[in-house]
C-alpha cells in the first residue's frame, strides 16, 4: 500500500524522528502551535499510528525516513 503524505507532513515527520519537540517543528514549518497539532494529528490517522512514536517507527519501516 503506497502512503500518500504531503512535503509538510514529511518534513514535520523527519523533525520528530531527529527528537525535535511538536513546538520545535511549529517553528520551523513557521505554523502555529494549533496547526501543527492538526498537521500532526491528520499524518496520524493517514499512517494509522497512534502517536509520535507509532508513526516514526511506521515511516521507518516504510522507508519515508532517511
């Protein structure tokens, strides 16, 4: 199954896996704390994670991370 996620969500998605925290990745996306949270959230349903780490792990093994 090919996983559909937007330049932003992937960005977002390899600042989490380097440790950054959700208002770090707000800063460098230059969102706010709200959109970065919806941003998140949505990733999340789309890899079927339940959180941060499920879906680092999940883009790891899917290979969408360096």
């Amino acid at each position: 199954m090919t996983l559909h996620i937007t330049p932003r969500e992937r960005h977002a998605l390899e600042l989490l896996a380097r440790g950054h925290s959700t208002a770090e990745v707000a800063a460098v996306l230059g969102i706010s704390a709200h959109e970065i949270e919806a941003l998140l959230k949505g990733l999340f349903a789309t890899m079927g994670a339940a959180g941060q780490r499920e879906a680092v792990a999940a883009a790891h093994r899917r290979g969408l991370l360096a």
